[in-house]
C-alpha cells in the first residue's frame, strides 16, 4: 500500500507540483529528540502493525469471499448462522491484545505525567495569535510572534522554507536538561505543540497545565498551534533552539540585561517623534491582527482605531482601554503584555497615526503611574 | 391496535392530498420520510459545497481564494451541516420509510408530531444558514464551538446558532420518541424483539441514545446562551467559570452523537449483506447484543476528545482503557459481517458495492480510532489531519455510504422502478476512489505534523494537500450524478418486482412495488 501510495504520488507530483520543490511525501510519524517523542513512536507502529496485522486476517477472509463465493462462480450458500466457539474466541483474542497494548502504553503515560524536579521552568502563555515565553526562576520574560511576510502568504513572493514556522523570538532551552512547561492561555484556549519532542499541551485560560521534556540533541525544533484559537490560529508558530549549557547562560545573561535596558527605557524622556517610531513596530505586531495596519479594523467585530472617540478624545479613557482591556471582548488587558515604554509609545502612535492627528503623547512615566494608581 | 380496522378502508384507498398541502400537512410515514431524505441530500450538497471551498483554499500553501475568517466559517459550517443536516436526518428518514414496513405497523405511533419534527428541520437550518449573511459572519469556531472562543470571542450570530441548535435537538428528541413508541408498540403480532430486522433494532437503541443526550447539548448552548447575553461565567476564567467544563458537558452528548450517526448504518449494512450474500446474517444475537454494549460504552469514553487538556493522569488512564474496550464489540460486528459473506453465494449490484466498502474503509476508521486511543500516542495525533482523516473515514464511507447502500437498496420499493445500474455502479466507484484519494492522505499529513482546522500551511505539506484536493473535487462532484440517478428512478425505468433481490429478507419485500400509500392497515401474520 504503502509503494503505490509513493508510485501514484510520484506521478501526481511530477505532473502538477514540480514548482513546489520543499515539499515532500512523508508517510509517517518521524521519531524525535527526546525520549517521550521515541517512546511514542514506538507506541504508535506498535499498535500500526498490530492494526495491519488483524487487517489482512480480516480482509483477507473477505476477499476471499468476494473472489471465490460469487454467485456468477456458481457458488451455492451455505446456511450456518451462529458459531459459540468462533463468537467467543474472537470476543476474547481482541480483548487480549488490547490489555497487552495497554501495559506500555500506561508505563509511557505515568512517564509524561511525572514532571517533578526540574531543572528549568518556563512558563508558556497562548494569546491571539502570538505566545509568551516567562523563564520563571531568570525572572525575565518575552514574546514569540510568527515573522512570515503578508507578502508571502498571499502570493506574492516566494516562500522561504520556513514558511510559517519562523519566529522573531524562539524559546531557547538547553539539551539534557530536564525542562517543565507550565502552560496556560490569556485569552482562548491554545494548545502548545512540538511534534519532535512529543509534547502537545493545551494552553486553556484559568488553568495552568503541567508538562516536561528533556532534549537529547541541539536544533532547532518548530511546531505550532493545535487549538482552533480565532483567526490566525493557522499563523501561531513554535519555534525551541535547543542548545548546549554554556550557550544557553550566555543567553540567559544577555536576557536578564536586556530586561534591565528595557525597564529604564520608563524613565527616559521621550519625544513625539521617537515615541511614534516606537508605536508603529508595537502597533504592527500586537495590534494590527485584529485592527489592521491601516486603522481601519474589521467591524463589529474589532473596531476602527482611525477617528474613533477613544483614540481622539480623552486620553484616560484610551489608557484605561489598552492597559485593562474590555471586558467581555477579544480586546485584551496589555497592562501587563507590554512595557510602560511600548504602551506609552503605542497609545502615542494611535492618537497620531491615520490622519488622528491630535498632537498628543503619553509619556512611559505617565503610563507607570496610571497603573499604579490603580 | 391496528387490528380492529376493517377492510373497507383499504376498498376506497385514499391517496395522497394534492399539491403543496400533501406534504405541510402529511402525516404519513412514507411523505415524511422522503421529505427528510430529500432535505438531507439538499443539505448534503450545501455541506458539500462547502468542503469544496475548504478543499480549494488548501490545494497550495498561501492564501489564495478565502480569508482566514471565512475559512473558519466554512469549516465550522460544513461540520454542523453534515452531522446535523446531513447524516441525522437521512436515518431518520430511513426510519420513517422502513421501520413500519419492517414491523408490520400501519404508519408510525405518532404521525402528527412527525410531521413536526420534520418541519422544524427547516427553519433550524434556514436561522443557520442565514447567520452566513450577517454582520461580523457565521459561526466560526468549529462544529465543536470550544468556548470561550464561542462565548467571549464568538461573533455576534452566536445567539442565532444556539437557538437553530435548540430547535434541531427539539426535532431530534420527538424523532426519536417516535422511533421507540412505533417499535415497542405497533410490531405485528409474533415479531418478537429477537426476531426484529437489525436495522430496527440498532435504531431502537440509536433512539435512546438522542434521548440521553440531545438535551445535554441544549444545556450546553443554554449555558453559552446565559454567557453570551446574561452575564453568567459558566465557561469563562475571569469569572470564576470553567473552560473545561464546556469540553466535558459538550463531549458527553458528542461522543454518543458519533455513535447516532452510524448504528443506523451498521443496521442497514446488516440487511444488505445477507440478501447480496443469500446466506441468513451471522451471529444475529451477538449482532444486537454488540450495538447494546457499543451505546452504553459511547457513555462513559466521552474525555479520550480531551487527551490533552490537562486532565489527571487517572483519567487519562479509565478513558483510555474504556475506549479500547469499545474495539471488541466493535470486533464483534465486523467478524460477523465477514462470516455472513463467507460461503455465501455473492453478487455485487451497487447496495452490496457500497455495503462491503462500508465494511473495508469503515474497519480502517476503527483501526485509526484505535491508535487514537492509546492515549500517550494520541498526544502527537490529537488536533492534526490523523484526526481529521479517522473521522472522515468513519463517517464517509461509514455513515454516508450506508445512507447511499441503503437507498440502492430500498429505491425499487420506493419507486416501483429499478435504478439505473450501470450509472450506480460509475456512482459507487467514482466516490470510492475520489472518497480515498481525498481522506487516506490526511493520515500522512497529521502524522508529518499538520494540524486541524488552518487556512494555510508549512510547504512540507503541499504535495498531499493538493492530491486531496483533488479527491475531494471528485468525490464532491460525483454525488450530483447520484441526484440523476435518483431522479431518473423517481421518473421510469424497469417496473421492480415486489422483492427485487433474490436474497432479501424482511417484510417490506411482501408488500408490492411501490409501496401503496398506505401499508399493514391489516398486520401481517409474522411465523
């Protein structure tokens, strides 16, 4: 079966996809990096095999039939109806095999589910459509959105080969380190998956979820969203650098300084200008999915930006929306997703963006003491 | 009861009403039964339609005739179309058309409320359809409507799909209620319940099944309802709700769904394989006593939906085993179709083609839903196109093609006119190989990583894509072909014999072709 499925898609491939020369004809599941992923595969052709095997026991009996008992061969009925015997024993065989099937199965299961003493802890948060990354114990935390160009997803230029699986900022993690994931969503519920080291967890809101790996060889490692989670669910990639143990300090170190920089940028001055060069970057990627690049949002749904009240008139109003979000609405509470200078600079942006025009800015010290007064 | 009515009734025979009224007002089981198949073929295309926009979006990687948004749509809608437009009502139309012809009884026990049931079909889908045409668009949030994505998150329409959701689960419920009041009551004198064709007897215990479980999916939308417009928190964290609560309310009533959607198939593929095998069913009682265990399992598995949402290793571990468990009658069922074919004296018209593929592509789902079972394995198939080609293959050549069996089979005695054989035959291979050519791919694109439900996709899953387009193109459009055929036999053809098949067992063969519009006014003597 599995030959000709290759021989028919050879022939279709040579004939109608020759233009898309990343593609291939995987037929299985590949095993992993890790030794949940391996277990897994080994589980899964298992059970494949034992599946083929019972099949052609079955279909090989039927065709049997189909071929030798055919009327036009001047085969004449035969009139039983009811076999005790044969009714109990293939009542039993299955059942057997399913308890054996069982045994590794349970072993593997007990194995996902004990994510005790870890080395590291990274919590994973799910929004629409982006995740954050919070090393827990470096106290320093950030978010991992898609890089694929508009451009390339409707047509017009080619697709690099990672195509949909790229981020600006991937997860980066050491090998041989026990790491845990604890998992939960801000928003809908997303689902986390890395399909080569057999971990897919969902990310649900209010829950924190619980699951672990251990990563035998360095790579980069991609997967993406598993959970119908709105819109972009299809544009919501993982991506894990799995590196070795100096590099990964040396991360660290670079990330834990790099938070520093970013909490002085609170007290500096800012301009209207740099403020707005800011806002445009935080607009496009935390904003524009749902009210578009141009303002101009998606009614009812996820409204205009461009001349609407509370971008043009008060100013508490606006903070009050961004920093807590709607209630009862996919509009979110950014206080806490974003840093006073990128809220302060997106605030800016969408009162002077768009022919808004009003002239005014929020400065980062303004927005650390609107949430602090609250 | 039917007993005491004398023969004067069936001297003047009175027909059918004229012109539109026959059917608003038809409470004759027949009238109504075409008109649930008729409505189910319609909404069996519309769905259709559907996947072929799905199918079309997804031929290359990128973006290219639909925006996300509306793809959603699309999926969302063909899956709540085919399960509750397509494959729920056809059986039911089954039923209304055979199960009184197959006990002996004069109509069904509760005509004026079947009437009903079935009007109520078409306005439920009528408010559905329309939410396509409303600001902000239809629902979008896939036929499992996981809140809060369909509270909070849902578009503003959400309202009207839980109001056409109460309506279909009110017609179901009477439908099924129907069922059960004809079979435990209106069976002719001497047709025991072990002596009842299989096709009643799998419905019988399906009925139950809607019973226990179409009101839980109302409870579950009126929750959403209470969600969306009364500001309860019945699913969302910031309010103190629960998320998982909606998967585990909504999987109790989906997983027995499943199940709704294809005893009434294995029921009718066990008349048609004996009659094409002239050989008597094997293992009739453990035929029965299979689908009874299979419907109180469908109980207590609903949770392997929801492998992956965190629930305590425990569970994971009684859900598991309980879904396994479902292989062995399941087993059962299959083995007893292969021996009834073994030694038989077998011939292959378009039932029996449709029935013996039922067998082949449905064993295969089974054998995909037993993978998917093995819980820690289910942790790389949960969510991708694994899932999506298992329940595909259940239902395709599961529910569908025993739909299609079903009406090959039974059409002569509906008409009065044989079908067109050759064109039934061209109609059964075109969509076995396109029904293939679009599903069995989708097995390789899950295991290489592609997930459920997206507009676009990574290039490594190009090549697969688009050969299941392709299949899926033709088996879309090899469904009109049976229209035609269909409407030729409603038209003419070769008169059909009272039992058209050499084999054929069952009391609706004593009765002329077409049946009269009234049938067993006197019940049969059943030995």
């Amino acid at each position: 079966m599995r030959v000709h499925a290759k021989r028919a898609g050879a022939l279709l491939g040579a004939s109608l996809v020759s233009s898309q020369a990343m593609a291939d004809w995987t037929l299985n599941m590949a095993p992993g990096v890790t030794g949940t992923s391996n277990e897994i595969y080994g589980l899964h052709m298992t059970i494949l095999w034992i599946c083929v095997a019972i099949g052609i026991v079955v279909f090989g009996v039927m065709f049997w039939s189909i071929f030798a008992h055919r009327k036009s061969k001047g085969s004449k009925p035969a009139h039983f109806h009811e076999n005790t015997v044969v009714e109990i024993l293939w009542t039993i065989i299955p059942f057997v095999i399913l308890v054996l099937m069982c045994i590794p199965a349970t072993a593997t299961l007990m194995d996902m589910y004990d994510s005790e003493e870890s080395d590291i802890d990274i919590k994973v948060t799910g929004y629409q459509w982006k995740w954050k990354y919070d090393y827990i114990n470096e106290e320093f935390g950030y978010f991992s959105n898609t890089t694929t160009p508009q451009d390339e997803i409707y047509n017009r230029v080619e697709k690099n080969e990672h195509y949909l699986r790229e981020v600006d900022n991937p997860m980066v993690v050491p090998v041989d380190k026990k790491i845990r994931f604890l998992v939960t969503a801000n928003d809908v519920i997303h689902s986390w998956w890395v399909p080569a080291f057999g971990v897919k967890k969902d990310a649900i809101p209010g829950f924190i979820n619980e699951t672990w790996t251990r990563i035998d060889e360095p790579g980069i490692y991609r997967g993406q969203c598993t959970e119908l989670c709105g819109r972009l669910h299809g544009f919501m990639p993982v991506v894990v650098k799995a590196v070795p143990q100096d590099e990964y300090d040396a991360w660290v170190a670079e990330q834990v300084a790099s938070a520093e920089r970013e909490r002085e940028l609170t007290s500096k001055d800012w301009t209207l200008a740099e403020l707005m060069e800011r806002g445009e970057g935080v607009y496009n990627t935390n904003c524009a999915a749902c009210h578009q690049a141009n303002g101009e949002g998606m009614p009812p749904t996820f409204p205009a930006l461009k001349g609407s009240r509370i971008a043009i008139e008060d100013m508490n109003a606006h903070l009050d929306v961004v920093v807590n979000g709607v209630s009862g609405s996919p509009m979110q509470a950014f206080g806490e997703q974003l840093s006073e200078a990128d809220l302060a600079a997106v605030i800016t942006y969408e009162r002077n963006a768009w022919g808004n025009d009003t002239g005014e800015m929020v400065t980062p010290k303004e927005v650390f003491d609107y949430k602090n007064k609250e | 009861m039917s007993a005491v009515i004398d023969t004067h009734a069936q001297d003047h025979h009175h027909g059918p009403a004229k012109g539109f009224t026959r059917w608003l007002y038809t409470t004759n089981h027949k009238d109504i039964g075409s008109m649930y198949l008729i409505f189910s073929f319609a909404m069996f295309l519309l769905g259709g339609t559907m996947a072929m926009v799905i199918r079309a979006e997804l031929f290359q990687p990128g973006l290219q005739i639909v925006e996300p948004e509306f793809f959603n749509q699309m999926t969302t809608m063909h899956g709540l179309i085919m399960v509750f437009g397509a494959v729920m009502p056809a059986f039911v139309g089954l039923a209304n058309w055979m199960i009184p012809m197959m006990i002996g009884a004069p109509d069904m026990a509760l005509p004026r409320m079947n009437n009903w049931s079935f009007w109520l079909l078409p306005a439920a889908f009528l408010i559905l359809i329309s939410t396509l045409f409303m600001p902000g668009g239809a629902p979008n949030f896939g036929w499992t409507f996981y809140a809060p994505l369909s509270t909070t998150y849902g578009p503003p329409s959400t309202t009207f799909f839980i109001f056409a959701v109460h309506i279909m689960g009110v017609s179901s419920i009477m439908g099924a209620i129907n069922v059960i009041a004809t079979i435990l009551n209106l069976r002719a004198p001497g047709m025991t319940l072990m002596k009842m064709p299989l096709f009643v007897w799998t419905w019988l215990i399906t009925a139950f099944l809607l019973i226990a479980v179409m009101p839980v999916l109302a409870g579950v939308v009126t929750m959403m309802l209470m969600d969306i417009n009364f500001g309860t928190s019945f699913f969302n964290a910031a309010g103190g709700g629960d998320p998982v609560l909606f998967q585990h309310v909504f999987w109790f009533f989906g997983h027995p769904e499943v199940y709704i959607m294809i005893l009434p198939a294995f029921g009718a593929v066990s008349e048609i394989i004996p009659a094409f095998s002239r050989k008597p069913l094997f293992g009739y009682a453990s035929m029965v006593y299979a689908v009874g265990a299979i419907a109180l399992l469908s109980f207590v598995v609903w949770a392997h939906h929801m492998f992956t949402v965190g629930i305590p290793l425990a569970g994971e571990l009684f859900f598991m085993y309980a879904t396994m468990l479902i292989a062995v009658p399941t087993g059962v069922k299959v083995f007893n179709w292969v021996a009834t074919m073994f030694r038989g004296a077998l011939s292959f018209e378009a039932p029996m083609l449709f029935a013996v593929a039922f067998v082949i592509l449905f064993t295969i789902g089974g054998f995909s839903g037993l993978m998917l079972a093995v819980a820690p394995a289910d942790f790389q198939y949960h969510d991708t196109y694994f899932v999506v080609a298992h329940f595909h293959y259940v239902l395709v050549p599961g529910a569908i093609f025993g739909i299609f069996a079903s009406a090959y089979y039974w059409l002569p005695k509906w008409t009065g006119h044989m079908y067109d054989e050759t064109l039934a035959q061209t109609h059964f291979w075109l969509s076995f190989v396109g029904m293939n050519l679009a599903f069995f791919p989708m097995h390789f694109l899950g295991l290489a990583g592609m997930p459920r439900r997206i507009p676009d996709y990574a290039l490594q899953f190009a090549d697969f894509n688009m050969v299941s387009s392709i299949g899926a193109f033709m088996f879309g459009a090899t469904q009109l072909l049976f229209l035609f055929i269909v409407v030729k036999c409603v038209r003419g053809g070769e008169k059909a014999a009272a039992k058209p098949w050499e084999g054929a067992e069952g009391l609706e063969w004593t009765l002329p072709s077409p049946a009269p519009y009234h049938t067993f006014a006197t019940p049969p003597e059943i030995k």
